[in-house]
C-alpha cells in the first residue's frame, strides 16, 4: 500500500479565514453513472470532514458556498434535493460537531429558502452563537452582488434618516452580511473551474486564490494541506511593496 506523506505546515501562518467554492460534485457522481444528487450527498460528507480539518488546523474562519443566488435555476428535483441534504446537515450538525467548538452560521437572502430551513438556521445559529472557536458560515441563496445592492440600499436609508453622513469603506462593510467576518485570506476552487460565480466580491479583494483539480467530493485533508502550503508560499502585500 502507498502512504502520501503528510504536507508540513508552518502552524504559526494558517490563514485565519478560509472561503471554498465547492465545485465538481455533478462531474463526480456523472464519472461513476449516478445522480447528480449522489455527486451532492458525497459532497455533503466531504464538507463535514474539511470543517473538522479545519477545527484541528485552528482555523478561525470557514465560509463554504452551498447555493448561490443562481443555483434556482437547476431542475427542479436537483434544486429540492439539494435543499434536503442541506436540512439534513443542519438537523444533525450539532450532534456531529459536538465536543467541537464550532459555531453555525448562515449567510444570505434566507427568506427564500424553505420555512423548514430558516427555522433550522435559526435554531442552530442561536445554540452556537456563544461558540468561540471555529466559525462556519454556510452561503445559503447567497450572491455577492445582491450582498451588495442589500448593503447600500440600508446605506442609502441610513442616509436619508440621517444616521449616517459619510459613505466609505467601513459603512459599507457594516452593512455586508458579513459584517462580523474578516475577510478571506485564501479562497479555494475545486474541480479545476477558475473563477468567482459571485461569491464574496467584496471580500476577496486582497484575498490569495488557490485552484484544485480535485473534483469537490475527492477533495479531502491532504488537498487542503497543500492548499495551505501554497497560500503559505505567497507574499501577501496588500498593494504595498516589500519592505
Ligand atoms: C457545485 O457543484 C456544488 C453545488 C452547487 C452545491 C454544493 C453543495 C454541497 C457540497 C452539499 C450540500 C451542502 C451543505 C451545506 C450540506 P456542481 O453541482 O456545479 O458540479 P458540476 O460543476 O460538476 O456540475
């Protein structure tokens, strides 16, 4: 049997935030015959394994995208079973995480999301809101651009009410649904796609991007090593010059 050796990673450099774009799960279950909603459940599985990794790696943040504002446009079955995995996770997360501290929380426009599910982010995000450890942010009917237009039409009502007279970075930053996260430090694409699909547009701006070939349901702690190892090779330098 062949052991792949484990990457070693500089443990005082793990980027605090890690944002996932996981991608591939339809590729995956169609190399093997199945359904696109088994490419989905697998990817349900290897999502439970990356959050852990990412506990025991001491990662503060995790955001993965799970169903961006453009996904409803998939069948209709695709799109309901989907929502179903996505309810299961929920129902069982704390169990699964439990002895873990990892807090749960969702970002998006969740008034369109099944009734079921919106109660089941509120429950769960209220039962971890006191969890300091891992934060995971789930984006749920989430679109970096609706993020935005949502943030300056309360702007522009904070205006008009006279709270606010000064538009700049912070006051839109405030009103993002991530308001309480730092932005990514590293973003990761599986499946070999490079691009953003209008996720975290704001966000990403000084944000290192790593690319995997892995197809999302294959990717598992080693991939994410090497993502690290590669983030941990690049000079960050946020529009500056290196000192
Ligand atoms: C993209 O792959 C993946 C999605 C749109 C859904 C991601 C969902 C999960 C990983 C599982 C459920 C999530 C939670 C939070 C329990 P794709 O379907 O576009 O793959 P393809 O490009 O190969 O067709």
């Amino acid at each position: 049997m062949f052991f792949k050796k484990k990457v070693e990673l500089d443990m005082s450099n793990i980027p605090r935030h890690i944002a996932i774009i996981m991608d591939g799960n339809g590729r995956w279950a169609q190399k093997r015959g199945l359904s696109r909603t088994m490419g989905h459940r697998e990817g349900s599985r290897t999502l439970k394994k990356i959050v852990e990794a990412c506990y025991n790696l001491g990662v503060k943040y995790l955001t993965v995208y799970a169903f961006s504002t453009e996904n409803w446009s998939r069948p209709k079955q695709e799109v309901d079973d989907l929502m179903n995995l996505i309810l299961e996770y929920l129902l069982n997360a704390e169990k699964e995480l439990k002895g873990k501290n990892v807090r749960i929380r969702v970002i998006g426009d969740r008034k369109r999301l099944p009734e079921r599910i919106q109660k089941e982010i509120e429950r769960v995000e209220s039962n971890t809101r006191h969890i300091q450890g891992l934060d995971f942010v789930i984006a749920l009917n989430y679109g970096g651009r609706q993020e935005i237009i949502d943030a300056v039409s309360c702007l522009v009502e904070d205006v008009k009410a006279g709270k606010l007279c000064e538009v700049n970075e912070q006051a839109i930053a405030e009103r993002l649904y991530t308001h309480e996260i730092p932005d990514p430090d590293l973003l990761i694409r599986t499946s070999g796609e490079m691009r953003l699909s209008n996720f975290l547009l704001w966000q990403c701006c000084y944000t290192e991007f790593y690319f995997s070939k892995a197809l999302w349901p294959d990717f598992d702690e080693a991939c994410l090593r090497e993502a690290i190892l590669s983030y941990q090779g690049r000079q960050r330098r946020f529009g500056g010059v290196k000192c």
